[in-house]
C-alpha cells in the first residue's frame, strides 16, 4: 500500500475515523487533492474507507471502516515497534507450532511473509540456541528445532516408548531434504483449527454461564449461601423426599355424597396429587355449597367387582322338524 494512502488514513484516525472531506485531508497531510481522491478511491475498492454524504450540506467524504482502522493500527505498529530479529521470528514459530526441521521452519516462515532460507535456519537460531531457549534432537536423518519445554517432552516421549509426544505427527516427520520433502502444516488450516478451537471455547463458556445461573436459582430456592453446600443440602432434600414417600398411605382419596335415606353416591376420585387437608376443604365445600347434606371423604384401597350377569340365547328347532312331529302325532 502506498505511503501517501497510509498517510491520508492516519490522518482520518488523528480527526477520530469520521467523515473527511478530499479537501480536508489534502489540507492536513499537504498533498494535491487529485491525488488525495485516487488514493481514496483506491483505498474504498479495498474496504478501507466508505462514502457518504452530510444529511444537512451534502457534501460527499470518507470515513474509516473497522478494516481501516485495524490498518491504521498495524502500521503505526510497525513504526513504532523494533523490527524482531529472523531468529526471534523462527523461535515464535516453534513455540506457537510443534517442532520442525529446518526446511519446514523456513517454509512456514515464508507463508507467514518472511523471506528465509533453510540453509540460514541454524546459523540464525544459534543465539537462541546458545542460551537454552532453542534446542535441536537428532531424528532418524534429520534434526528438529524446538523449544526447551518442547524439548521435555519429546525427550520423555524418546525415553518410554509408550507414551506419545503431544506434538502430533512427530513420528511421520521426513528427512531433512529439500527435494522431496512434503510442505510443512497449512496456514490456511492452522487458522482454521484456532477459528474450530475459539467456538469451542465460546461454547464452553456459554455452558459455564449457564450453569453459574442454575446454581445461583438453586441456592435462592434451598436458601444456601454458598454454592458449595449445595450436594449437602440437595442429598439432605431426596433423603427426605424418600422418606415421605415411605410414610404416604396406600390407596386413593375420593369424596362420596351421602344421599337422603344414607345412601352413598357413587365416588368422586381426587387426582393423586390432591392431599388429605385438600379433599377435607373440598368435602366442606361441596356440604356449604348445598349439594348435599353430608359428604365423606374415603380412602379407596381398591374395588371388588361382581361379574355381570351374561345372556346366552337358545337357539330353536328348525320350523320344517317342528311341523313333521306335529303331523306323525
């Protein structure tokens, strides 16, 4: 991106990011309006900058976009920022990465925009190296480049064969030849699992919130103080709820009117849930309301039905039998 387009956005960023006008910013950074407009015009095509117009003196200008200013940003960064050494840039890659041969470092620091060479790796990583920082393994034909926490457990992972380093593929890794050698883990992808990894956490963090919200209603509910007492009081709660349960009485609440004469009306049931105390208020309800002079509450423990009487149909001599008796008499 060209020095005078970087110019112009800093400038829009110093005035807050708002609408500027091309003449505006041709005035503040001391630049030809007609360039100031291509540059513009060149910076809206790649979604630095939008165009808009005053609602009271329509006048056209430009303002930065969320792009724009995360630009500005990075290169006002890299002013004021030292430039990081080639070795601190490959030591940054391992520790972010797993560890790797010299070809595939330089492969992925070129993906990452850095001019590198894997013949340089070692000479550029040795003051690293001298320090402890970066460590190298011999591996099969080859040498990897690593961190030393790296280095811990890959040499673990050397020592019991049964344990695999965390580091994945490590044992698939190619000799240490350019010619052949397969490209190192995609960029691409990388961004990918981190994009898979942040939802992941997005996600786990809703469910932790979640759960915050139902402990916070449980503690109101069982007034507790403390979210750690809630096993106690919740295990005290079904103990309980099981000794009830054990004390309930068998059978089923239902209210019966008594007729004039002391004849019992057929039985109401109540719903299950219905307590003793709640179908004694409904019997005084139903004796107040008139609907009868005395109402019982019973506790039905079952039913004994008769069998109902069964009709079985006499099946008649045909009529031609019946008349040739008649006759022979």
């Amino acid at each position: 991106m060209s020095n005078l387009r970087t110019r112009a956005l800093q400038y829009i960023a110093e005035l807050g990011g708002n609408m500027i006008t091309v003449e505006e910013i041709a005035a503040g950074i001391n630049e030809p309006e007609r360039r100031i407009r291509q540059a513009m015009t060149d910076a809206k095509k790649e979604g630095l900058v939008s165009f808009g117009r005053d609602e009271i003196v329509n006048i056209g200008g430009y303002s930065l976009t969320v792009k724009g200013h995360n630009y500005v940003v990075i290169s006002f960064e890299s002013k004021t920022q030292p430039e990081k050494s080639k070795g601190q840039i490959l030591a940054e890659l391992l520790a972010d990465i797993d560890p790797m041969t010299g070809s595939q470092l330089a492969k992925v620091a070129h993906d990452f925009g850095h001019d590198i060479q894997a013949k340089s790796v070692p000479s550029l990583l040795a003051t690293k190296m001298k320090i402890g920082e970066i460590v190298s393994r011999p591996y099969r034909s080859t040498t990897l480049y690593m961190t030393a926490q790296q280095a811990e457990v890959f040499d673990a992972s050397r020592a019991a064969p049964a344990h695999v380093m965390s580091a994945p593929n490590v044992e698939e890794l190619p000799p240490d030849d350019d010619s052949d050698e397969p490209p190192p883990a995609d960029a691409a992808w990388l961004a990918a699992a981190n994009r898979e990894l942040d939802h992941q956490l997005h996600t786990l963090k809703n469910d932790v919130a979640a759960a915050k919200m139902v402990f916070a209603h449980l503690c109101e509910m069982l007034a507790v103080q403390n979210e750690t007492e809630l096993p106690a009081v919740v295990a005290a709660l079904l103990e309980s709820i099981a000794e009830r349960k054990a004390e309930i009485e068998p059978g089923r609440l239902a209210l019966a009117m008594v007729e004039p004469g002391g004849t019992l009306d057929t039985p109401q049931y109540f719903e299950p849930y219905v307590t003793v105390d709640g179908a004694r208020q409904v019997a005084l309800n139903t004796v107040d309301d008139g609907d009868c002079d005395e109402a019982l509450v019973l506790r039905v423990l079952g039913r004994a039905i008769r069998k109902k009487a069964e009709f079985t149909p006499e099946i008649a001599s045909p009529l031609h039998t019946l008349h040739d008796s008649e006759v022979s008499a």
